[in-house]
C-alpha cells in the first residue's frame, strides 16, 4: 500500500501556493513544517505516514528539485465539475497545463481527467470516474 509521496520543490512557498490550490479542495489538510509544506487526509489514523500524505520539499541532496522524466502522480476527484475548477486553480495557483479536462476514451468510457505540471514540472493527474459520459 502506498503511503507517502515526497514532491522536490526549488521554492517551497511558490510550490506550495499550487499545491494548496490542488489539494485542499480534494480535502486535505495542510499543514506547515520547516521547510515543508505537508498535505494529510483528516481521518486517517496515522495521517503523515499515508496513505495519501503529500509532503513538498526541497531535496534532501541539495541539490535543484527537477521534474520527473516519466512519473505522475495521481489524485481522484469526486465530480467533473470539482475536476475543473481545481484544474483551472492549479494553474493560476503557478502550475502549467499539460492536458484539459476531458474524456480519455483510450482508459474507459467514464475515465475523465485533467493534467498538470507543478512550478517544477512534475506531472499531476486529476481524475474522476464518477460519471460516465453522457452522449
């Protein structure tokens, strides 16, 4: 079971702007520590070790926080609708676009999802399965 992400960011305040835009409307909690921005699901009983927990940081090698070349990481979004929006948040928030909301037939017939890059370019999914599509 997965239980944590760790994100690099070169500047934790601008990295956390986006992902507060992102992840507090899917209903984490943020919380700050040195140095790090921490994003938990409330009800978990061990809510920094996952799962789900999002910790944002600068790398702990010192050196420049790039974005993976082949990773993504993934959140489920409850509606279309909320989709969008945290969509369009995550880019006035300093994110990139990197795919509209949309249908993905090529993944299921309901599979709607939204793409992102963060200020460091790491790539993010935004999907929701919720609803099919209607024809």
């Amino acid at each position: 079971m997965l239980s944590y992400i760790t994100i690099g960011a070169n500047d934790v305040p601008l990295s956390e702007r986006f992902y507060t835009a992102v992840l507090v409307p899917l209903g984490y909690e943020k919380t700050g520590q040195k140095d790090a921005a921490v994003y938990t699901l409330p009800d978990g009983p061990d809510r920094f070790n996952g799962p789900g927990a999002v910790y944002v940081v600068k790398p702990f090698d010192g050196r420049a926080a790039t974005g993976g070349n082949g990773s993504m990481n993934a959140f489920r979004v409850s509606t279309q609708a909320l989709l969008r929006t945290v969509h369009g948040a995550g880019i006035a928030a300093g994110g990139t676009d990197e795919g509209a909301p949309g249908f993905r037939a090529q993944y299921s017939k309901n599979f709607f999802v939204g793409y992102l890059r963060d200020p460091v370019g790491n790539k993010l999914a935004l999907f929701c399965t919720a609803e099919e599509r209607k024809e």
